[in-house]
C-alpha cells in the first residue's frame, strides 16, 4: 500500500492497523507498506539517502526499487534501519532503533579491511600471514557478493541506562578469507559458534561445533545435498535422494523413508515409512495445507482450512469427534469448541489485544490495558472480581506486581534485562547475580545466605555450592547429557547409547539397573537393582498395549479414542472404565477380593467435577455393602468453595481474594477463622478457644507456632543450608543432624528428666543399616538390591517383585530357637497390593486381615479377625470379623465408618494436612437415613400411587434442587424450571424427608509443621487427645482419656493395628524400617530407591506413597488454593493443560506405571 491516506474504510481488514501507524507515515505519499497479516508488522519501503556525486546531474531520478527503511508493529512502535549515505558502505544499514528507543551501531567491514587486520594480527604475532585476499568474487552461486560483512552489535544509546553502556559489542562475528561465517563470540568475548567450509565449494557448510560440544560433519553429493552426518559422539545419518523419495538410514541401521509431492515451495512429505515398518500418510490441498493424517493403524484425522486464510476451522478425529475453531477478521481465534461441546471464549479490543478469556468451565478472565502503544496488560481481574495489577519497564521486564490485596512485589533487573532482585512483602527479599555471559552464579536471600552456582565451557550447571560451601557436582558427556553426579561422598551415574537413551544407572551402592528400547526409542524392558524384569509393548501408534513383570501378563485396551476401556491381568478382567457421550470419564470398576467396587463421577454442564460415589457389592448375592460419596458445588464465580461429606452438612470455605482462605463453616456454624499476612501465610488460627499464632523468620522460614495453651508451644531453628535443626517446646528439645546429603543422622531429644541420642545409618542408597554405635560388631556396609534382608529386630523376605512377603523375630546370635518367634505374612493381588496378612505364633494365628481397594488402589474395606476364647475355651480366631469401612474424596481419606462410629476428616484445601475430625455414633446415624427427593417422587409418583421410574437426567436435577434446599440457596434456574412445571419450591420442600441431624463430637486438629497430628482440641478448648511421636512417625506416648481413637500418622497415612504398619494411598509404610514395603508403582519417577520414604522427614513427606514433597512446597499450596473450576482437593484434577478431560489413572497406569525414564532426556534421574 502507498501513503498519503489518512484512514482506510472501515470495512478494510488492514483499517485497524493502518491506524497505529505514526501520522507522518501514513500521509506521506512518498512512503510504500506492506504487511502479511492484520495483525501486523507494516514493512516500511522507501529510498536510501545518500551523498550525490559531484558531477551528478540533479534531481536524481528515482531508484528502480525500494529498499526496507523500517518496520511498524500494530501499536506504532517503530524499529528503524539506518543506512549509510555515503562511502564504502553506502546503502547499507549501519544502525538500528529499536522501538524502546535503544540505538544499535552494526559495524561492518569490507574484505580489504579484514584482510588487512588479518596481515597486521600475523605480523603482531610474529607469524606468516596467511592467503587473506583483499578482494572477493563479485558473483556466488547464491548471488552477488560485495564482500561486506557483519563484524559486531554495539549498543550505543539507552534510554534507561545512558551513562551505563556496554565496554564490549553485545556480539562479534569472525569470517574466514572466503567471506564465509567463520565464528560467533558471545558479549563475554568468549566463542560460541564455530564453522567450516568446504574447499572446493565456496560457502558449503562442512562442520560446525557449538562451544563444548563436538563437531557436526557433513558431507555433500555433486548436487550439492547432504549425504552423511557424522556425529562423533552420537548417532550419524546417511542421506539418499530419489525422485519424490528420501531414504534417511543412522548409524544404528534404523531406516525412515520419507515419500514426497510437489515442487519448490509445495514440496510436502505425504508418507512416512518408520524404522519399525509402520506407516504414516498425510494429504495436502493445492496451496499445501493438511487436510488429513493417517496413522500407523490406518485411523485418518481431518482438518479443515479456512479458504482464504488457511487458519485450521475444524478437525475431526477418528472416532468421529470433532474440534471446531473461530476467527474474527484479524484472524485472531475468537472461540474453539471440543469434542466433549465445551467452548472457550476470548474477546480483543480495536488494537487486538486479548481483553477477556472465557475458559470452557464458564471462568472468566480480564485484562486491562492503559497504554495504547503496549501489548502488555496493566492489570487483571478473575471470576472472583479480585484485580491485580503490573507495572512494566519500557523493555517488556515486570517492575511491579500487586495482588488483589493491594500488596506489592518488585522487580529489579540490570542493563541486560535479567533479574537481579526480588523484593516481596514482610522484607522478604532475593537477590541474583550473573557472570558476562548472563549465567546465573548465585542467588542471595534477606539473611544474605548465598547459594553459588558454577558452569563448564558449553554453559552446563557443573556445581551448586550451599551456603555452608558443600558442593553437588554434576559431570556431562560431550553432548551435554549427564552422566554423574555427587552430593558428599555418595555419587550416581548413567549411561547412553548412540542414540542417546539411558541404557544404564549405577546407583550409590554401584548396582546396576539396565534399559532396553525398540526401533523407535520406545522403552521395552527395564532391569532393576534387584533383578526384576518389567517389558512394555507397544501398538503402531505407541499406546502400551502388553506388559509383563515377573509373570504378571498385563493386557490394555483402548476405544477409537484411544481412551483405555479395561485391562486383564493373566487373562482375568481387572478395571473397566466406562465414559459418556462428551467422553468424560463417569465409571471405573474392578473386581476386589470377588467384591465389584466401583467409583462413579458426576459433572455439571461445564464439565466440573460434582461428585464421587464409592460402591462396594457382595458377591453373592450382588447386595450393596457400602457406598461413599461426596460431592462439590460452586460458587457463582466458579470456585469450588462447597464441599458436602457423605453424611455431613456442607463444608463451606471463606476466601477472600482470589481464594485465600480465610475461613472455615460445617453448614451454618462458622467452625475456623484464619489471619493472614501480606504475603498471605497463616499468622492466626481460631477455633473456639483455641488460638494458634504463627511467625516467620526474615528469610520466610517458620519460626514460631505458639498456642494459647503453652504445652504445644514451638520454636523452630534453621541452618545456613534452610536444615531444620532444632524444635524447642516448654516439655523438650529435639536437635537434628544431617549428612552432607541432607539425609536425617540423628536426633538429640533432651528435657527435665531426658538426654537421648538417636542416630540413624544409612547404606549409600538410603537403606538403614545397623548403628555403629549401638552395633559395633556388625560387618554390613550396603544391600546392593535395595532389599533388607535383616535388621536388628527381624529378618525378612521378598517375592520376585520385590514385595515384602514375610517378617519374622530375629533371633539373637547364641540364642536358642524356641518356636515362638512371631512371623508376619504378606499376600498382594495382581497390582501388588496389599490383601491378605497374617501374623501367627506357635504356628498358631495370632491375627488375619484382607483388604479391599477399588479399581484406583485406595483401600475401601478392612476386615480383621483376632485370637480369641471361643464357647468351648479353646483360642482361635474370631469367626466374625471386625469390619471397617472407607471413604474418599480424591487421594485422600475423609471416612472410617466400623460398627461404633464414623470418623470423618476435613482436611486444609489443598494439602494432606487433617483440620476438623467429626465422629458420629452409628446409632446416631442410622437416624439420619432417609430418601431423596427423587426416591421419594418416585415411589408415589404412580397414577395409581405405585412407584415410576425417572429418567436420568430428571433424577440428577431433582438431586441438585433438593441439595439446593437443604442448604437454602435455591437458584434462579431451579426456580425458573419449577415455575416451568407448575410447582414451587414449598411444594417440594413439602415432599421431601425430614432430616435428622445427629449428635456429633467435633474437634480441631492441632499438627506439627508437616501434617502430623499432637492434639484433638474440643469445641471448649480443651484437649481431649494428645501424642507424641519419632520424627519416620512411631508412636512414643499418647494421652487417652475420652478413648478417642485418632488414627492419622503422618500427611497421607492411617495406623494399622493389627499389623503395625500405615497405610500410605498406594503402599503401606512400615515406620520401624522409615520405609515401604512394596516397591514404588511409578517407579523411578518416585526416586532411585523404590522402597524409599524421604529420607529427611523433618522437612519432606509422601502424602501419596509415590514421591516426597517439600514442605515449603506444600506450605504455598495450601495457603488458599482456591483454582476457578478447580475442585479443592489434591490430585483429582481431570483435565489436561489444553482443558482437555484426562483419565488420570489411566494416564498413571500406562505412563507412570512403567520406569518413569525419559530416553530423551534422564538427566532429572541424577537429580
């Protein structure tokens, strides 16, 4: 387009953005722009100035074509290039502007001037200059060639920092005496790029080497393609070329044929043959757009482009599914409709910036602009009404945050642009610093604790170093992946094949777990420390489809969604999973110890989870034993604030912000209140009585929690390295120890009456071994395969899988056997849980337990039956077991129901940390049963007065009126459909059961700084429990009197008693070991060592018998964690990041079930 128009018709694509120019560019006539999109930049075209030459007859008539003078983004920021108007360089750009206003000076040299440096370089050197010509070949097979080139970038003005310019060019670049690139060097002066060239063929890249790494070659045929890669310390490619035909073979004889049509610029690769022999086809249109792709197993996905802008509108999946995509003019998407009808919404103003996002579960956010000139927002507002606001630099770099609460955080960044400084509320501060090549080399917190960082020539973190100079080192192969690390003394490594896939780990104690993959880098077979196998295979399009482990034959199966429908296990069905019509996950059953367990899910119209129903059916017959369900509800601006228990009121909870919470209510009764600093920790906890008030250090560390009652009292010190150290109380002190690891090595606990010290030992991998100390005589140094064969106390024995089969008394050496050691027994179903146990004597049973789980591994039953004097005074066990049952919501157990008593836990949104215990009396809450609404309607509802059955989708509205009228918040949709049908909400309420409300004993839990509890207080505030424990959770005294019975140990774990050990969610933890039983079921993504609790208690848990968690960690999750559209709880989110609805144990099963090792990328396993 040409200027000299001051505004283009408002009908025209490009009339918005021919606005943000400047004024003087779109009037001038003499200026030409183009763009490529509406959403910009303009490309300026104009002519070079330049100096007349003296005989030259004026006016010059005007250049054959125009060169680029600039470019204009959509917000009239302008980038200009500068260009010489005179003298060797004259029409080339010598300077840039950028839009900021920072000036760049491009210095360019000529072939004489490097040829002349390179002759004065060699003399000064006392060397013989080598061949540099001063002049090259005016013409190259890729056009003409004046011999200019680029030498450095200068930065030569900055607004900001005038008077603080760079000594050196930000980068230079060196070239050989052929003209050709022959080196880059970074602002340090130190070579990053290197380069070589053919002889023969001027310009043909042969090598090339990234500083650090080896070097790249290639090799050419006569047409001048490549033929062969070769890397020295990796895989090498050989290329052939045919017509419309690619064959691409590495050095590992894998071959890729890649099959093509068109020509030049529509040449598209439309088969794909892989090394394993599958096949994959894509088709194109005329102008080269994809319109389907067929994989491996001959499924086809559709898309389909818009005609003129090619902007994918929809795209249909195999199964039939479609995704559909909308565009405003600007070709900005406007909306995007899934599979499952969802749809997400975005709005933009007249410059097209996004000023509200409408996610698919109806959670709106806006942004605020205040500068018309700038695409970053000055501010924010979410579904809750809560603003936040930025300041930004005139570079783009965040100087300002503040929260919904008015606080502020600040940002403070040097001349380079990296972040130097964090300055947050309460003091808290942290500072960063940086060598000349912008790596970071240290990080300083407010008490001026550094922890310095340290790097090899190719930029790779060699060293941390704390802030008690103790170093963990990592060393590299050549190609930047790495292969040992060392924390103290204890050192892992790894190895790679050519292709780069871990083949091999060596852990601390130097044993061995090995790798296997397929042709296409699929992991097949893994090898552990201890010998146990596990293979993987695989379907054409890579889903697992087989696994076997020690003689356990896994098969999986998939629908045309590839959604994973139901599994057999050595030929048996184990879990099925059942989805609806929008592909949302509703069912999932298995059979448990013969029983048929169930979890059943419920969704709103946004797709937000409303509820989760255990069911638990007898075999025979299929009678209903046990169902558990709770369900969530949402607030009018989408956050899960509403929690209703199985039996309980509604647990409502106050936020204030954008979900910190600030309070606790168990239907009306305000139970908890909570204060808040500005940096929204917790400072103050109220439950009737009881006040417990938290402090923190300058660094952010806890340092206080005092209780208005001063028995609980604690003080909290931190090392230099953040190493909890020592707990004060008024009753002891306990100081701990560590290794160099950070591994815990003793506790000193001393009071009035008490000076103890504990140690703990440790083999390199973490297995406990003897204490020195208390076992001087002991040779054991290490258990190679991770399996405890021994301890003090027991001996003990695995299966194949590695699972702990059977724990007997350890008799001492000398002793004399007498029979009547007790031997403990494990039994474990085909997905290595936990069934059956036994413990006998005399060859006599002491005690037998089972256990029921349901399809996702949580533990739904408990029957156990004891030794006892039966009728005739014989002892035997007890024919009828004692029975309990449980209830989850997500990962964590909110219910223990036996004959006595239900027990219901209300834990801190998202943490595993328990808040409030509610116990109900059975008797009490037999009281409470009666029918829904719905069951009612329809068992009068007959003509006739017989019973009807209600669709459906009837029932579940008819479920969400009468939760609505319980807890008196009737909607206006609910209002609105019963006006529809005639009826009014007394009409119903009249229909609908009394409720019962039963005698409750409500108290508050009181915990230590990880979740595990000390006290039960009343709603008096008195204490009605108490204990205290070892820090891997053993039991050491506990205060009883209301015989309560409190069975949470630590985050995530419930006290077995009749086999001493703790349930953990996935595994049982044995605290006398501080360690699992079984292995991990995700394996090395839960560490090195399968068995291993973490291995410093103090400041880390495993709420889930999978990973640790770092407290500080957990500490930011639960100070509110109030997610629009998210349920408040802790790893029950059924969506991906794309909001797409995920199976997430599906997921956890066929991902995390195998090795957890990524070929592409282990270095975290060093970690």
């Amino acid at each position: 387009m040409r200027g000299g128009v001051a505004k283009l018709d408002e009908g025209h694509r490009l009339a918005a953005l021919w606005q943000a120019l400047p004024e003087e560019l779109r009037l001038s006539p003499h200026r030409y722009l183009a763009t490529n999109s509406p959403q910009g930049p303009w490309w300026l075209l104009g002519w070079c100035e330049r100096v007349p030459e003296a005989d030259e007859v004026l006016p010059a008539p005007l250049p054959p074509y125009r060169v680029l003078t600039g470019l204009v983004d959509r917000f009239g920021r302008t980038q200009t290039f500068h260009r010489e108007a005179a003298g060797e360089f004259s029409g080339e750009i010598t300077g840039v502007t950028d839009g900021a206003g920072r000036h760049f000076q491009l210095v360019l040299t000529t072939q004489a001037q490097r040829a002349e440096e390179a002759r004065q370089q060699a003399i000064s050197g006392g060397t013989e200059p080598s061949a540099f010509p001063d002049t090259l070949p005016g013409y190259t097979e890729y056009g003409r060639d004046n011999g200019i080139r680029l030498s450095a970038v200068w930065l030569t003005h900055d607004p900001e920092y005038p008077e603080n310019l760079p000594a050196a060019p930000l980068v230079r670049y060196g070239w050989t005496p052929r003209g050709e690139l022959a080196a880059v060097y970074d602002r340090s002066g130190k070579q990053v790029r290197s380069f070589t060239y053919d002889d023969k063929y001027r310009g043909r890249m042969v090598a090339h080497r990234h500083t650090g790494r080896p070097e790249i070659r290639y090799r050419y045929d006569s047409d001048g393609r490549v033929t062969e890669q070769l890397n020295p310390a990796g895989l090498s490619y050989t290329y052939q070329y045919e017509k419309d035909r690619i064959t691409i073979t590495d050095s590992l004889n894998r071959r890729e044929v890649l099959h093509t049509q068109g020509e030049a610029g529509l040449k598209r690769v439309v088969k794909k043959e892989h090394a394993d022999g599958s096949v994959t086809q894509s088709q194109f249109d005329a102008v080269g757009r994809l319109r389907t792709q067929t994989d491996a197993a001959g499924r086809t996905t559709e898309y389909s482009p818009d005609v003129v802008t090619g902007l994918i509108t929809r795209i249909t999946t195999p199964d039939g599914r479609a995704s559909a995509f909308y565009y405003n003019h600007h070709s900005q998407l406007t909306s995007a409709t899934g599979p499952d009808g969802l749809e997400i919404r975005r709005e933009y103003d007249e410059w097209g910036r996004l000023i509200q996002e409408t996610a698919p579960d109806g959670d709106i956010i806006r942004y605020r602009y205040d500068n018309p000139h700038s695409d970053l927002p000055c501010a924010t507002e979410d579904a809750t009404g809560s603003r936040k606001t930025m300041t930004w630099s005139r570079y783009g770099q965040l100087l300002s945050f503040t929260d919904c609460s008015g606080y502020v955080t600040r940002y403070d960044h040097d001349r380079f642009g990296q972040m130097t400084a964090v300055h947050r509320e309460e003091g808290l501060s942290q500072y960063r610093a940086y060598d000349s090549r912008g790596q970071l080399i240290a990080v300083k917190d407010t008490q001026g604790h550094e922890t310095r960082y340290e790097y090899n020539a190719a930029g790779d973190l060699t060293a941390v170093i704390a802030p008690d100079g103790s170093r963990n080192g990592t060393q590299y192969d050549a190609w930047g992946k790495a292969i040992r690390t060392t924390q103290g003394e204890l050192t892992r490594s790894m190895e790679y094949d050519a292709a780069g896939r871990v083949i091999r780990l060596t852990s601390e104690n130097g044993s061995h777990t090995t790798f296997r993959y397929d042709v296409l880098d699929r992991l097949i077979q893994e090898t552990g420390f201890d010998g146990r196998t596990q293979r993987y295979h695989h379907d054409l399009t890579g889903k697992l489809i087989r696994s076997e482990d020690e003689g356990l034959v896994t098969h999986w199966h998939y629908d045309e969604a590839d959604r994973l429908t139901h599994r057999t296990v050595n030929g048996e069905t184990a879990e099925q999973w059942q989805y609806d019509k929008r592909g949302w996950l509703t069912d999932i059953s298995h059979l448990s110890e013969g029983h048929r367990v169930t979890v059943h899910y419920r969704y709103d119209e946004k797709g937000r989870l409303t509820g989760e129903r255990q069911t638990v059916h007898h075999p025979q017959p299929e009678a209903l034993l046990w169902q558990h369900e709770t369900r969530h509800a949402y607030n009018a601006q989408g956050l899960a604030n509403r929690c209703i228990p199985d039996s309980l009121p509604a647990v409502e909870w106050l936020a204030y912000g954008s979900g910190y919470l600030a309070g606790m209510k168990l239907g009306d009764t305000p139970l908890v209140d909570f204060t808040r600093d500005r940096l929204h920790r917790e400072t103050l906890r109220r439950f009737g009585r009881y006040e417990l008030s938290t402090a923190y250090t300058p660094a952010g560390q806890l340092q206080s929690q005092h209780l208005n009652s001063l028995q609980y009292d604690r003080d909290y010190t931190w090392n230099d390295n953040g190493e909890l150290i020592r707990i004060s109380s008024p009753r002891q002190t306990r100081s701990y120890s560590y290794s160099t690891t950070g591994r815990l090595t003793g506790v000193h606990t001393t009071a009035a009456n008490l000076d103890i010290r504990i140690p703990y030992a440790t083999d390199p991998a973490g297995n406990r071994l003897p204490d020195p100390e208390l076992h001087p005589d002991s040779t054991l140094s290490m258990w190679p395969d991770n399996r405890i064969a021994r301890d003090a106390h027991y001996l003990y024995r695995y299966d194949r899988h590695g699972r702990l089969t059977e724990k007997t008394d350890l008799i001492p050496e000398g002793g004399i056997r007498t029979d009547d050691e007790r031997t403990h027994r494990y039994h474990y179903d085909s997905q290595h849980r936990l069934v059956h146990y036994t413990r006998t004597q005399y060859a006599e049973p002491l005690v037998e337990s089972r256990y029921l789980y349901d399809p996702l591994g949580r533990r739904v039953a408990k029957r156990v039956w004891r030794r006892e004097r039966d009728l005739t005074g014989w002892m035997s066990l007890s024919r009828k077991p004692e029975v309990t049952w449980y209830g989850w919501d997500g990962d964590r157990l909110t219910t223990i129901q036996n004959d006595r008593s239900r027990i219901q836990t209300i834990y801190q949104p998202g943490s595993f940390t328990p808040l409030i215990r509610v116990e109900t009396a059975t008797g009490e809450l037999a009281k409470t049963q009666r029918r829904s609404l719905a069951d009612a309607l329809q068992q009068s509802g007959g003509e006739d007065g017989g019973s009807v059955v209600f669709p459906p989708v009837l029932v579940q509205m008819l479920d969400r009126l009468e939760s609505e009228i319980l807890a008196d918040r009737v909607s206006e949709e609910s209002r609105r459909w019963l006006a529809s049908c005639g009826l009014t909400v007394a009409q119903m309420q009249s229909q609908m059961d009394p409720v019962y409300t039963p005698a409750r004993k409500i108290h508050l839990y009181h915990c230590d700084h990880r979740g595990l509890p000390l006290a039960l207080i009343s709603t008096e505030g008195a204490t009605e429990w108490c204990a205290e424990y070892d820090e891997w959770g053993n039991l050491l005294n506990e205060e009883n009197p209301h015989q309560l019975q409190q069975l949470i140990r630590l985050p995530g774990q419930q006290y077995d008693e009749e086999s001493g050990l703790y349930y953990n969610r996935h595994r049982y933890y044995d605290p006398l070991q501080g360690r699992y039983i079984t292995q991990d079921p995700i394996g090395l993504k839960g560490g090195w060592n399968f068995y291993q609790y973490p291995l410093n208690p103090i400041s880390e848990i495993d709420p889930q018998g999978l990973n640790p968690l770092i407290l500080g960690v957990v500490a930011l999750m639960s100070c509110g964690l109030f997610s629009s559209g998210g349920v408040i709880q802790s790893g029950q989110q059924r969506r991906d990041q794309y909001g797409r609805k995920v199976n997430p144990e599906a997921d956890k099963l066929t991902d995390e079930h195998k090795s957890g090792v990524n070929p592409g990328n282990a270095a975290n396993l060093l970690i």
